[in-house]
C-alpha cells in the first residue's frame, strides 16, 4: 500500500513563508515525476509545480519566482517553500506522485492541506 502524506500548511499573512513537505510511503520500487496541485474555492485543481526525478522543474506562471520545489530520491520526499505568499495563493494543496510498486505504475495522491494567506 502506497502513501502519500502531506505536512506544512496552515494561515499566513500576505507576503509570509510556508514550506509544505510531502513523504511517499509503501512497497515503492520508483518515484516518477512528484508535484504539488492546488485548489481554491470554487475553482479547478490545477498544477503549481513539477520535478522529475533527475531534478527538471516547472511552475505555474504565477508562483515563479516565490515558490522552489524540491525532493530527496533518497528520503521519497517532495517539498514546496512558498515565499511572498499573496490571498490568491490561498488553496488547498495536494502533493501528487507517479510511483512504481510491486504490480502497478500509477499517480498517487495526498489528502490536501490547507494554505489560507489572509490578513
């Protein structure tokens, strides 16, 4: 049984930091590309940032330059330091991971944390 389990959110003051960790867990033979999703209210999830396993990342236009992910192959983590957070960033955020187990290659995700930027 694979996990994904995140860690990290909680409220902040426009223009603070929050750095969300994710830790995949289970019978994992390899991590394939991990990334970070979000959700607002009343909108569609949409991907704020990728990183493949050698290390190639990409971003969603409007967290460039404010938000870095990274990840340690050797620890099966992934994590996202977001800086200069602004209320539009406010989501639910949801680690997602491409993982190969035993029978399966398959995405896998984890069960949200909340990112609230407001005064």
């Amino acid at each position: 049984q694979v996990q994904l389990v995140e860690s990290g959110g909680g409220l902040v003051q426009p223009g603070g930091s929050l750095r969300l960790s994710c830790v995949a867990s289970g019978s994992i033979f390899s991590l394939y590309p991990m990334g970070w999703y979000r959700q607002g209210p009343g909108k569609q999830r949409e991907l704020v940032a990728l990183i493949t396993s050698g290390g190639s990342t990409n971003y969603l236009d409007s967290v460039k330059g404010r938000f870095t992910i990274s990840r340690d192959n050797a620890k099966n983590t992934v994590s996202l330091q977001m800086n200069s957070l602004k209320p539009e960033d406010t989501a639910v955020y949801y680690c997602n991971a491409r993982i190969r187990s035993i029978a399966t290659v398959q995405d896998y995700w984890g069960q949200g944390t909340q990112v609230t930027v407001s005064s």
